[in-house]
C-alpha cells in the first residue's frame, strides 16, 4: 500500500528533478555574468557604503566630547589574576589613560 502511494510521488518528481537541477546549477548565468556583477556590487555598494560609513564616524567624533564615566571599584571589576606580559603588567594592549581606569582609578586623578 505504501509502494502505490509513493509511486504517484516518485513520478512526479522524476518529472521536475530535470528542470530543478538545471535552475540550481552554477552556471546558470554564465561565469563571465556571475563575476561581473560581483564586481559590479563591489565597486558600486560595497566600497561606497564602506565609504559613507567611515565619513558618518569621522564626523560624528569631530563633534562630540567623550566625558570620562565616574571611577566605581567594583570588586568584580579589573581583576589582573597574572600581569600582562607587556609594559608594567598593569596596562591593557590598548590603554587609553583618558577612558580606561586602572584597577585603583584613573591614571591622572
């Protein structure tokens, strides 16, 4: 019984297997097509969004002054286990002695 309820099915998907294969096949659109529109996108979205990108950020840190957050010595908080294997020890890769607090405050206070 479940032979001749499958037998419909398998028909009739023998019928689009040839047409599915040709529609999810690489070169449907041609090499050549396929890499000139990825180029295409590149040089007109990609670079130009990148671009418009990098302006907002440089015009939006020309304008704003980053005031310092208040000092609060959580005891979870800057937990140095072993020293950093650079400078001091102390320091993070990418301190900022304006925005990152030490584990006893900031720097110039």
């Amino acid at each position: 019984m479940a032979a001749a309820a499958a037998s419909p099915a398998s028909r009739l998907l023998r019928r689009f297997q040839p047409q599915l294969a040709r529609l999810m096949s690489g070169g449907a659109h041609g090499e050549e097509g396929s890499a000139r529109m990825w180029k295409a996108l590149t040089y007109f979205v990609a670079l130009p969004g990148v671009g418009v990108s990098m302006l907002n950020v440089f015009l939006k840190s020309r304008h704003e002054e980053h005031e310092r957050p208040e000092f609060i010595a959580y005891p979870h908080l800057r937990i140095r286990s072993k020293p950093f294997p650079w400078g001091d020890g102390n320091h993070t890769l990418f301190h900022n002695p304006h925005l990152n607090p030490l584990p006893t405050g900031y720097e110039d206070e």
